[in-house]
C-alpha cells in the first residue's frame, strides 16, 4: 500500500474517504479488515470521478479483495517478450473492437496493452500443457478491459486478471464455455423463481437465457455500456463473488419489465441492454437472494468453478440445461 500513500500525498488536498483510509492501516489482508472493507463496499462504495467513473485506489481495492499479493513485473515482461502465440491472431481480431465506444476507455487504453496482457495470458495458459491453441477464448478482450482502465501499470493488471480467471471463474474460460453456459442456465432456474411471469412470457417467445443473455454472463456485465457502471457492479462482485451477475442481468431484466411484457417480440429490446444503472441493479440483486432455495444459490455460488454444478442441475432441471 505504499504506493497508494505516496499517491495521496502527492494529490494533497484530496481528503481519503473511509475505504481510503482503511487500506492505509496495515494489515488489510486480516480477516475482520477484509469484513469491514466489503461492508464499506455495500453501504458506501468507492469514490469516484463522476465523469469517467475512475478511482486512484480502486485497484488496491481489488488487490486485497482478491487476496493477490505483488507481483514483480520482470514476470510479465517475461512473458510479453515471448512474442505472438499462436493464439495472436485470434486476439488481434477482437481487441480493435473492445469498448470501441467508450471514449474514456479508449483514451487510457491502448490495443497494445490489450493484445499484450491477453497474449501474455495465452503464453501462461500454454506453459505445461500439448495443446494452446485454446488459451484466447471468446469475451477475454472484454475480461480484461476493466483491469486494464483501473490499473496503474499493464503487469498489474495482468497480474489480477490471471488470478481471477484461473483461480476465480476457470469454467468461464474453458474452450467449450461450459461455466457460461451453465451460468446461462441458471439465469432461467432464478428467473423462474424470482419472477415466473416475466420469465413464462419469454418462454412463450421461446426466448431462453442463451439468446439474449449470453454476452452480459460471459463478461460479467461489462459488455454493457457505460464502463463507469461496470466498475461499480465489479467493485461489489470482488467484494461478493462474480456469480452474483447471473443476478444482476435478472436485475437488468427486471428494470425492462413493463416493456418485455407488453412487448410481442422482445428480442428486439434484449438485443442489448439498456444503459447500465448499477445501484439499482445491487440493490435488486441483492433482494433477489432471499428468494432463492438454499440449494439453487448454492449452485449459483459455485458455478464458476465446480464442473458438478452443471450435472446437478441437468439432473434437476433437465428442460434448462443442454
């Protein structure tokens, strides 16, 4: 954190705020620290710039979150200077493209860094293993643009980006998806119990999860604009676990309620989601826990990382699950 201390020093006047001021108290990886900071998370949030959504100590914040000690960066260059994979041309097809709306993103961000941390990702994945040919796989790009725009440094950011993908969500990440599409499926499951109306009226429009859902499950959100609210659901899920997305697109989907049912095609309106308003999707989010069986959000929690969900699930909902 002493980086963080001579930032502020360095931003003199600027007052800390209570999650500031927390991280500045060594130790912060103490489990009563940690409660505290997630607590802060929860009622207060981080403090941010309202325009572009950035915060100076949102990374440290991450950092002790995701338990990931530093890292010497001489570890990235080293995988940076083993040059293209053979994955490189299938993440040079994807990087133009992330956030290309985002002027904030794009004005930090260089589609240098982006193709170096995923290719360094790829070299990483590839150590040890016959085949890499299938370490890039599809969102990656999107992954890692937050990282990358709350980051002070590309090692940084890589660092946190490995250790959430690897340790974190590993099923998001296989070739074949398979904790996407399970997570897919239990968008349907939940939704089903939090709001069977909604969720038999995209039924009757043979509208499952899969179809319109797919982009806001593998990128946890962030492919849907502005990446200011991004950060703030992703400041919550570090807090919380990540598999709370698959309740905050039922949020997402509950705030577009009066629409889709009144709507005899709403495909057209799921196409993509309406601007991101993330307090409201915490707060809905939230709510929606409470009203799941205890065994479905056990599931929900460990999706992203227990191959056995799916079969248990396919087991008790085998309609739901493909």
């Amino acid at each position: 954190m002493e980086v963080e201390k001579g930032r502020s020093r360095e931003s003199s006047p600027r007052k800390r705020d209570a999650i500031e001021s927390l991280l500045a108290k060594p130790p912060v990886i103490e489990k009563s620290a940690i409660s505290q900071l997630r607590y802060l998370i929860l009622v207060d949030g981080l403090t941010t710039n309202p325009q572009d959504g950035q915060c100076p100590y949102r990374i440290y914040v991450w950092s002790v979150l995701l338990r990931t000690p530093p890292m010497k960066s001489s570890a990235y260059l080293g995988l940076v200077k083993k040059g293209p994979s053979v994955v490189y041309s299938k993440i040079r097809n994807d990087t133009f493209r992330t956030l290309a709306t985002d002027p904030f993103f794009r004005k930090k961000v260089s589609e240098d860094a982006l193709i170096r941390l995923l290719n360094s990702f790829a070299w990483m994945s590839a150590s040890g293993s016959s085949n890499n040919s299938d370490f890039y796989v599809q969102g990656m790009n999107v992954l890692a643009a937050p990282f990358l725009y709350a980051a002070r440094s590309e090692s940084q950011a890589y660092f946190l980006f490995e250790t959430l993908l690897t340790r974190d969500c590993p099923l998001y990440v296989q070739p074949t998806l398979e904790g996407v599409h399970t997570g897919l499926s239990l968008v349907d499951i939940c939704l089903e119990i939090i709001d069977p109306k909604l969720y038999e009226h995209l039924r009757s429009k043979y509208l499952s999860a899969e179809l319109y859902a797919f982009a806001s499950v593998l990128t946890f959100s962030a492919c849907t604009p502005p990446l200011s609210e991004v950060l703030v659901l992703w400041d919550f899920m570090f807090a919380y676990g990540f598999h709370m997305n698959i309740l905050f697109v039922i949020a997402q989907l509950n705030l577009m309620r009066e629409q889709i049912l009144q709507s005899n095609s709403p495909i057209g309106l799921l196409r993509s989601f309406p601007p991101l308003r993330s307090k409201e999707i915490i707060k809905l989010g939230i709510s929606f826990v409470a009203r799941l069986p205890e065994h479905i959000y056990e599931a929900l929690a460990n999706h992203l990382h227990d191959p056995n969900v799916r079969d248990e699930i396919k087991k008790a909902f085998p309609d739901k699950v493909k």
